[in-house]
C-alpha cells in the first residue's frame, strides 16, 4: 500500500499555530512552579554543626542562619533580636538579647543559665525576605547534640 505525501503547509498556518501554542507553553510552564513550591516562608534555624552545648555549666553556643521551605539560599536575611526560655508562660525568662545577624557566623552565648534548653528556645527575630520584613516570635527547635560538630567546651570561659 503506498501513502500519498501530505499536501504541503503554508508558512501563514506555522505561524497561527505557534501563535496559539505560546501563550499555552508559557502559562503551562509557570503553573507549576506555583503549585508546587508555594510561597518562600523563612524562619531562624539553630545551626547544628557550629552550635553545642556545655552541660556541665548549662551554657549554649547558638549560630542561627535564615532558611525555610521554598526559599531560595541567601535569599533572606536576618537579625536575632533576643532569645527566650520555652516555658509559654509569664515568667518566661529572657537568657539573650544582644542581637546579631543571622548569617551562620554569628553566634550567641548563652553562660551559666539555669534554663533547660533541650528542645526548644522562643526567638525574636527580624527577617527581610525580597524586600518584605517579617517580625518572628516562635519556638525554634535545639539540634541534636553530637561530639562531630565545630564547638568545644568552655567556649564561656573568660
């Protein structure tokens, strides 16, 4: 059986197709970017190779860096204004408020408390994510202390 070659297209029926092809491949091409990732909410994280703590004086040595879910990396910044027991009550007690930025160098040392840090600290931060500023007051998880990260003992030793 022999196929008859099809008739050739004009050049004006190529154009009305990528005319109308376009505009589909652009919005099907941005959709899902939205759909999947959502929108970039940041918060202080604990970073937990440059953080430890010293038990035997209850002390703590906290780097924090900016991150979060849909978050481009260094997309945002911020400063940690001041750093709360977890107790959600009224006597909550303030351990630190020097404030630093946030940028995984810093860090804030927390000496001879008689906080029990294990889990969680309440933070105070300041966040400036593309050109918006956001005002965090949350709880903020405490690593997993392991002996493979940057600290050492008596880092509040004077």
């Amino acid at each position: 059986m022999a196929f008859d070659s099809p008739a050739p297209i004009s050049r004006r029926t190529v154009a009305k197709g990528i005319a109308w092809t376009a505009p589909a491949v652009a919005i099907a091409g941005t959709a899902p970017a939205f759909a999947v990732s959502g929108p970039c909410t940041p918060e202080p994280v604990i970073d937990p190779n440059k953080s430890c703590k010293d038990a035997n004086d209850k002390s703590y040595k906290l780097v924090f860096k900016i991150e979060g879910d849909n978050c481009a990396p260094g997309a945002c910044s911020g400063t940690i204004e001041e750093i709360w027991e977890n107790t959600g009550g009224p006597n909550a007690k303030l351990l630190w408020s020097e404030g630093m930025v946030a940028d995984g160098t810093n860090a804030a040392l927390i000496c001879n408390t008689a906080a029990d840090m294990s889990n969680y600290v309440v933070v105070k931060a300041t966040i400036i994510c593309g050109g918006d500023t956001i005002n965090f007051y949350d709880k903020v998880a405490m690593p997993q202390w392991t002996s493979s990260n940057e600290c050492q003992d008596d880092f509040c030793a004077e």
